[in-house]
C-alpha cells in the first residue's frame, strides 16, 4: 500500500467533467485507488475551488458556486481511500515547505505541497513540472 498526495494539477481535472484531461485522470485514478491511499490537503481544495471557478462558465456569483462545489467537494471525501490531511504539526509543515524553496527553488504554494507529500511519506501525483527538481518521489503526467 503506498500513499498518494494529489495536488490541483490533478484534482481540477478530476472535478471539471468538462476538462481535456477528465478522461486521463479519472483512469489514472481508478487504476490506483485499489489499495493505495489517495490524500488531498486544504492547500489542494483552495486551488481546486478557485480555478474551477475561474474556468466555470455558468456560474453566477462565487457564492452560487460554493454551494454547488461544497456538494462536489464533501462527495469526494466520501471515496473510498480516499482522505484529507489532518494531524501534521504546522510548524513542520512550514518548516519543511520553506526549506524546499530554499533547497529546490520552488514557489511558496509548490513548498507547501511538497511539505504535505514529504511529511506523509506520498508519491505526489501531478501535472506539474517543477517538483522534478526535488527529492520527491512523482508519478508525473
């Protein structure tokens, strides 16, 4: 059983059924949900919500859009091995995420990313480029 960090690069496509590469992660995902953990953080949902939002076309006002997302958001939690991060010391958390812009260069929120994918011992599956330069372990698109 391995764990599974999945960042915005993934969960945006996931949940935007309109998204080219819908199709790419929910196969990617089916195929290694069986026994692995799957993790997603608030720093996860925060992005996700946001540009999907920004991509939505139907949508009025950000708050009718929350409510719809809250549905969406709390239905996926409900999958199995499927799990928010909870319990890690923030200021490990910030430790850490600091120390990788310092090491490895990357933005304030890819740090912080890094950080939840190193502290809960994660393979980070993403789209994203720039955590190649670091010493995580990825499963890149």
């Amino acid at each position: 059983m391995n764990n599974y960090y999945l960042d915005s690069s993934i969960l945006v496509p996931l949940l935007a059924n309109n998204h080219i590469d819908n199709k790419l992660v929910t196969e990617k995902l089916n195929k290694i949900k069986g026994n692995n953990i799957l993790l997603i953080s608030l720093l996860t949902i925060d992005e996700t919500w946001y540009v999907i939002y920004k991509i939505s076309r139907n949508t009025k006002t950000f708050g009718e859009f929350s409510r719809k997302f809250k549905k969406v958001i709390l239905n996926l939690l409900k999958v199995k091995n499927l799990y928010l991060i909870k319990g890690l010391n923030e200021t490990d958390v910030l430790n850490t995420g600091i120390q990788s812009a310092i090491n490895y260069n990357i933005r304030p929120r890819d740090s912080f990313h890094y950080a939840y994918t190193k502290l809960t011992n994660s393979t980070i599956l993403t789209k994203d480029k720039d955590f190649i330069k670091t010493d995580l372990n990825i499963d890149l698109f």
